[in-house]
C-alpha cells in the first residue's frame, strides 16, 4: 500500500532540498553582488569618497 507515495515523491517536504536551495541562491546573489561591487567601485578607489 505504499504505491500512492511513490506517485507523489513531491508531496514529502525535504529539508535538505530546501536548505540546498536556499544556498545556491544564497551563494549567487553574494557572487553577482561581489561582481557588481568590483565593477562598480572598482575604477572609484582611487578617488576620495
């Protein structure tokens, strides 16, 4: 009788998926915004801010 589980696989809540995800998204927000800072004030730090 566990048939009905094996159609849905989705339904079960996976922690570890979740915490994966959260850390790519996490680990490419921090890799854009470290691209944008040394595009950005890069070509600025030799100028007094």
């Amino acid at each position: 009788m566990s048939e009905p589980e094996d159609k849905r696989p989705e339904q079960k809540f996976h922690l570890g998926r979740l915490l994966g995800f959260i850390f790519v998204v996490f680990l490419a927000v921090a890799i854009a915004s470290a691209i944008i800072d040394w595009a950005v004030i890069g070509p600025l730090e030799g100028r007094a801010l």
